[in-house]
C-alpha cells in the first residue's frame, strides 16, 4: 500500500518576492519569492512554488562532482513549470549564441550580460528543464512550480545593483557558453527526477503506484480519503505490502507526478 503524507511549507522571503500569493496560499505582508516543500534534509529532491515581482539575478547552479568538491553538497539541475504569467513575463536560460570567455568577462563586468541571454516569453502550462551549468534567470509577473535537486547553491553573475554577493569565479567555472534549447514538455526525464503530469477529470479516479511526490498545481479533491487542494506537495511512500494510491477529484484537478531519478535511487 501506498502511504500518503501532506507536507508542511516553509515560505522563503526574497527581495524580488510578493505580498500576493494566492490562489496558492495566503497573502503575505512580506515578499515571498519561495515556498519550500520536501520529506526531509536527506531527501533528493525539492519542490518550490516561485513568485516573482521584479526579476531574479542572472545565475548558474553547479553540477554534483563539482558542488561535493567546492560546497559539500549536491548539484542544481531543475525544471519549471509555469502556473501563470502576466503579459510580457519572460524567462531566460542559456545564450542567444556561443560566448567567449573573454567577451563574457567584459558582459558581466558592464552588465550588459542580460542582453546575452535568450529571453523566451512564458505563458501558464508551459514546461522548462534546465540542467546544473546553464545561466538562467526569471524575469518579473511570473509564478511557477520548480522541482529541483535538493540543493541551494547558486552562484550569480549578475544581481541589478541589490548589494548582493556575486560568484563570478565559480559561475565561470561551471557555466556553458553555448546555445541551449529550453523549452521542454512533459514528461521531463532526467538522472535526477521524472515528472509527469497527472490530469484528473472531474468525477474520476486515478491511481499512483510508486514512492515519489504529488504536487497539486490546479484544483482540489482527495488523495487516499484525505481532501488536498492547490499549493500542497504529498510524499508517497510504499509500505511494502503492494497496493495503488487512489486519487480523486469532484470539480477535476491537475497534479505533478515527481520520481527521484536513477542517480539518486
């Protein structure tokens, strides 16, 4: 049998974060930029819920022979899935085309980097995966849900003047300098985590049958008799004794279906 467990949130303020965060959770007085949701320290994987106001800085996140070298910890690769944009909202990941070193050195030195990047305009249901070396950023208006390794090292390139530390050396170290094809629909698979979507209709059951994570992005309705709605993550964890997860929805619902990859089994 499957076991099913809600987990609690932890609400991470960020100086790019909002005071608006529903319909996933309640409104806040300070700025959340994340909403953090995982079993435990030891565990792969973590799953946050972003809200962005004005745009993040311009970083890279390390892969894992380098992170257990430098950080004692695991890599960041991650993926996003967009729960709502407003208009003009946009993301970039990776280069618009090959970057020297040199010309890159002199970009993050006068700023001009952002204009480097490759800007992709978002709109709600769309699907992104971006592996640990490629320089990324989220631009203003969007929320999304990132499902990630279980990792916080960010090193940034690039930060509009906040005062914040950047990590030139290290991000050099570790980015790619190419072009990189973003946009990615579901299922996304990787050594790291699969995830799928699970879309249920309204009035009808579905089942999930393996240890891993639920996440609900839309709608509401019950996980093995219990009620979940938008905003929650569950871990599910068999018990050895066989059985599926039931999983139901009155007015319909969609849920994303996280595994830990082969890398981390």
């Amino acid at each position: 049998m499957i076991e099913a467990r809600r987990l609690a949130p932890r609400f991470v303020e960020r100086v790019w974060g909002a005071n608006r965060l529903s319909p996933y959770f309640p409104d806040s007085k300070s700025k959340i930029g994340e909403v953090w949701f995982t079993p435990g320290e030891t565990y792969p994987l973590l799953v946050k819920f972003i809200f962005t106001t004005e745009k993040l800085s311009v970083q890279v996140h390390p892969g894992d022979e380098y992170a257990q070298r430098h950080e004692r910890s695991r890599g960041k690769t991650e993926m996003w899935h967009i729960l709502n944009a407003q208009p003009g909202a946009k993301i970039a990941i990776g280069f618009r085309e090959e970057a020297t070193p040199e010309r890159l050195a002199q970009a993050i030195e006068d700023g001009s980097i952002e204009r480097l990047l490759n800007w992709i305009p978002v709109a709600a249901g769309e699907t992104y995966f971006t592996r640990a070396g490629v320089v990324h950023a989220i631009g203003a208006g969007v929320t999304l849900c990132e499902i990630q390794q279980n990792s916080d090292i960010t090193y940034r390139l690039y930060d509009y003047g906040r005062g914040r530390e950047l990590h030139v050396g290290k991000a050099m170290d570790v980015m790619q300098t190419g072009e990189y094809q973003a946009l990615r629909e579901m299922p996304v698979q990787c050594e790291h985590f699969a995830t799928e979507m699970v879309a249920i209709a309204p009035g009808e059951e579905t089942t999930a049958g393996s240890d891993g994570l639920l996440v609900a992005v839309e709608g509401e309705g019950m996980i093995q008799g219990e009620p979940f709605q938008q905003g929650e993550v569950w871990h599910l964890r068999s018990n050895g004794s066989g059985g599926d997860l039931a999983v139901t929805s009155r007015n319909g619902a969609r849920l994303l279906y996280v595994t830990c990859g082969s890398a981390d089994r």
